[in-house]
C-alpha cells in the first residue's frame, strides 16, 4: 500500500478517508459519534509522540481528577498493545484481544467479493478504528490522538469536532508521502485544524506560520502560536520535566496550551498562569520510554543503556544535545559505543553527530530481533526489505569512518556490522566482559530499532 501511494504521489493516500467512514460504519460508528470523546488531536514532526504523552499526563493527574484518558500514538516500540492506552496504561492483551475481534469480525463478516473498494482496513487503518472502538467501549472523558503520517489525509483525520488541535514542531520527514518542501509538509499537518476549532502550535519557521494561519482563517479557527518555556522558568518553579532534554521544554509549552483550553471548553475552568500549579504533577510524573531514556539493567552491569528514537536530522540535532548533556559529563574513563540503524537518512544523520561525539564503536544492525532471522511478532516490518548482503549497513560503516578521519583530534573508532539486533547485543555485552571497562551504548536512528533493543533486553514498556 505505501509502494502504491508513493507510486501515485500521494493521490491514493485521498482515498483513505472516504474508505475509512465506510468501515467505521461497518463496526458500528458514524464519524461524529467519536466527537463524544473530546478529541484533542495533535499532529507533527518532531515531538507529537512526546506532547500527546504530556497531555495525557497533565490531564489524567489533574487535582487528583477522575478525568478518564484514552491515548492513540505510533509506532510502539515493543508490543502493539502500547499504542492503545487507557488512564497511562496499555492494553492487557485479554483487553487487546477482546477489542480487536469484536472489530474484525465485523469488518471480515462484511467482506464482499465483487466490490472494487478494500475488503478489510490496513495495517493503521484498523488499529486507528480499534483505538476509537476500544474509547468509546471504555468511555474516556478525552481521547489524545496523534496523527500517523501527515494529517489532511491521515487516517485519525476522521475526528470531525475535536475540542482542539496542535502542530508540534515541523521539519521534513515522509517526504515521498507529504512532498519534499516545508510548506508542502505544513499544509498537510495543518490538515487537521477544524471549522471554528482552536489550533495551537510551537515557534516554526515563517512560512509555516504563514500557511497554517491561513488554513485556520480559512475555516475560522482561532489559530495561536505558543512561546516555548525555558530552563530558567522551570528552575524557579522548582519543575523537572518528566522526560529528558531541552526540546521537550517545547513539546511541555504545547502540551500546556492543549490541556489549557480543553479543561476551559469542557470543565469551565479558566486557567491563567504560564504553567498552572495544577499541571505540574502531570509535567514531572510523565513518562515516554524510548524517547532520551537511560536505563541501567541489573543484569548488565557496567553497561548504560541511552535510547533515543530519533530518525530525523532536527530530532538528531535534539539527541545530540540530550546525550552529551547527561553521557559527556560524565567519568572519561569510560568507552562509548553508538548502535544504530536509519532505512531513510543514515548518511546525513551521522554527519549530525561525528563532530559531537566520539564514540570508541560504531555498531550498524538491521532492525531484525532475533539471531534465528526472526522478528518479534509485534515488531515484524513488511515495508522495509531485509538485504542479506546488508549494503546499507556497510555503506553507513564505511562512512562513519571516513567522517571519524576528518574530525578534530580524531580516536580509532571500531566500527562492527551486524544482520540482527540481538547479535549486537551479544557482542556489547561479551566486550564488557572482556575489557570490565564502564561503557555507554546510545541506540538511536530509528525508533523500530529502539525497539528491537528493548525486547531483546526484555524491557517492559
């Protein structure tokens, strides 16, 4: 299906949501009944994942509120059932599977041979519906739901009287699905905004402000752009944010402007203060794993593990920052080893951090899991084709090296290809034990393969 819509240039991807009213129909649901779920509906680049989780935070430990959360992001990084959350919780899997049939057994039951529309959702499709079932089943007083890819055609883009929306920030990304400029990706995030609904968004480039203000003019949404908070704020407040590194002081700002209105528009209750006392329990509990998350594992000591998903060059820019911040600072006495992995812009995000950081090793796997050659099952990838040869994984050591020559004061950095992420690991843990040598592992470049780590590390997220 994405081959076709990039062969297409993106005119399938139209057809999506008319599609999609149809199999909603099908499990029960006209689109506006989902506008019982007081939708706030967040699309983006950079840090839609992370704000969502804010929001849900903010407003789940609200004055010890019953306020009941659902939350919808993507991708998850071990098992499916994290994409679905209620109250901050993902899905038991009696839940997961209790929900799931309830939707396929009506959608496969109306499957209909000679028609010429899809017989059954994709991938996305279905879970974004099952997500939505799975809140109206449950009764959530919000629903915070992040786009996938884009948002004018994107499959949560069914909402049609959400309470607010939000842009995070803007950056190129999906280019072959969303067009290769800022303001050909601008327009389609912005696709999200609703007549007479608020629409807030970060600090972006001009031009972006420029499109999304008249997007929102367009349909008479009152449009706000939101000042970021700062270190120097939180620090009087006595406020450490839940998750690590200076760019969520962004994705907070956002996050706080959303919950703002919402609890204005729903509860009547008007809030005034740059960062309300009565958010700040949600800002500091807050937890997105995978996103600058170190963990240290009592079953490899001597190894941090450092996780940080970022697959884009503005989001790499923001690791960089993070991982010398809370890594750099630390005894020298220590080796650095990179694992990493990129299927869309490898080259140009190594380029980002070899004149920051000098890593001892460089390891370059597939985000395959397991030595067998299997995936886990929840982690299994169709899109991507697996090359035995792995050329890319070998393109990227070879130019790690190349890049590691040319900067200043350079040290011998190893570089080890890999075919799967659990002979990584294998390897990582067998030098520890061979040199008893503090290291530091940053996994970064994909978030499948922040992933992938993880359940090989049999992490519970």
């Amino acid at each position: 299906i994405l081959e076709a819509i990039r062969a297409s240039g993106g005119s399938l991807n139209r057809k999506s949501l008319p599609e999609l009213r149809e199999f909603c129909r099908t499990i029960g649901y006209e689109p506006s009944d989902f506008d019982r779920l007081n939708v706030i509906h967040i699309a983006g680049t950079k840090g839609k994942g992370s704000t969502s989780a804010f929001v849900e935070s903010i407003l789940r430990h609200y004055n010890q509120s019953q306020i009941r959360t659902g939350l919808y992001t993507s991708p998850h990084l071990v098992a499916v059932r994290e994409r679905i959350r209620l109250n901050g919780n993902k899905l038991s899997e009696e839940m997961f599977a209790k929900y799931f049939f309830e939707c396929w057994d009506k959608l496969y039951s109306n499957k209909k041979k000679d028609d010429s529309r899809p017989t059954m959702p994709n991938y996305f499709r279905f879970l974004t519906l099952m997500a939505f079932h799975v809140f109206m089943k449950e009764n959530v007083d919000v629903a915070i739901i992040e786009t996938g890819v884009g948002g004018e055609y994107d499959s949560t883009n069914i909402i049609e009287r959400p309470i607010v929306c939000g842009v995070t920030s803007l950056g190129l990304d999906h280019q072959k699905s969303l067009g290769d400029t800022i303001e050909s990706i601008t327009w389609h995030k912005s696709g999200i905004f609703k007549k007479n609904v608020p629409a807030i968004t970060v600090e972006q480039s001009a031009s972006s402000i420029e499109i999304m203000t008249k997007r929102a003019s367009e349909i008479n949404a009152p449009f706000i752009s939101t000042k970021s908070l700062n270190e120097e704020m939180l620090d009087r407040l006595r406020i450490k944010l839940g998750l690590a590194g200076k760019h969520q002081f962004t994705n907070a700002s956002l996050a706080i402007e959303l919950c703002r209105i919402w609890l204005e528009k729903q509860k009547g209750i008007k809030l005034t203060e740059k960062i309300p006392k009565e958010f700040i329990p949600g800002l500091v509990q807050v937890s997105w794993p995978g996103r600058s998350q170190v963990l240290k594992l009592s079953q490899d000591q001597g190894i941090t593990w450092y996780f940080d998903g970022a697959h884009t060059l503005e989001s790499t820019q923001a690791c960089i920052e993070w991982f010398k911040d809370v890594a750099l600072k630390t005894d020298d006495d220590v080796e650095r080893i990179l694992l990493f992995n990129s299927t869309r812009d490898g080259i140009e995000i190594l380029k980002k951090i070899t004149p920051f950081i000098k890593f001892d090793h460089a390891i370059f796997c597939t985000n395959v899991t397991f030595i067998s050659n299997k995936f886990k099952p929840d982690l299994q990838n169709n899109v991507i084709k697996i090359d035995e040869n792995l050329t890319l994984q070998k393109q990227m050591a070879e130019t790690w090296s190349l890049l590691n020559s040319k900067v200043d004061n350079p040290i011998d950095s190893k570089t080890y290809v890999f075919s799967t992420i659990e002979g990584s690991i294998i390897w990582i843990r067998e030098h520890y034990q061979q040199t008893k040598k503090e290291i530091q592992v940053l996994t970064t470049g994909s978030l499948h393969l922040v992933g992938g780590v993880m359940a090989v590390l049999d992490i519970d997220v």
